[in-house]
C-alpha cells in the first residue's frame, strides 16, 4: 500500500485500534530519501578530489488540488537551506554543475 492508498483508506473510515498500524504505514511509505551532494576536483579523466559539500532530501507529497508534488531540500554546510521541486535542481547551485554528484544513501 503506497502513502497515497493509505490516506484514501484512512478517508474511507479506519477502525481506531488499527490506526498506529495505518499512520506508521503512511509514514514508511512517504518517508524522504536522503542524498549527498559531492563535488568532484577533476584534471581531464583524473579525479583528483572529492568532497561531501551539503546533505539533502527528498520527499512527495499532495498539494492543496491532491495532486503529488516532489521537493527536494538541502541543508549547506555555510548555513542556509534551499528548496528545489526536485533533487537534481540543487546542481544548479554551484558554478561547475557538471562537476556535481548527488549521491542517493
């Protein structure tokens, strides 16, 4: 049962006794994945370096029309976090968004 089947269930009328069963259900099955954000020092075909430079998730969810939506957060290491409708966007943030990995954990 995917989060969204037991939100459904749960809208249809849910015996209360079962209700720890269907919430933790709900949370196991919507629960965010976590990634790395690695940035790689390469010279030509050769690493040279690599560094974890921030730690990210993300998650679905149902908006407001119960359609589902993808976010992805990152917390950076020079403080600060920022929002992107998905993980890939967080490349973005660097000047070399080639030269970044997200790293799924």
């Amino acid at each position: 049962m995917s989060g969204n089947q037991a939100m459904e269930e749960l809208r249809h009328g849910w015996p209360l006794i079962e209700l720890p069963e269907l919430l933790s259900k709900l949370a196991t099955d919507s629960a965010p994945r976590r990634f790395a954000v690695c940035a790689l020092d390469v010279d030509g075909d050769l690493l040279r370096d690599a560094e974890i430079v921030g730690w990210g998730l993300e998650y679905s969810y149902l908006d407001e029309d119960e359609k589902e939506r993808t976010e992805a957060v990152i917390d950076l290491p020079e403080g600060g976090i920022a929002r992107f409708q998905e993980a890939d966007g967080v490349r973005r943030l660097f000047s070399k968004p080639d030269l970044v990995r997200l790293i799924w954990c």
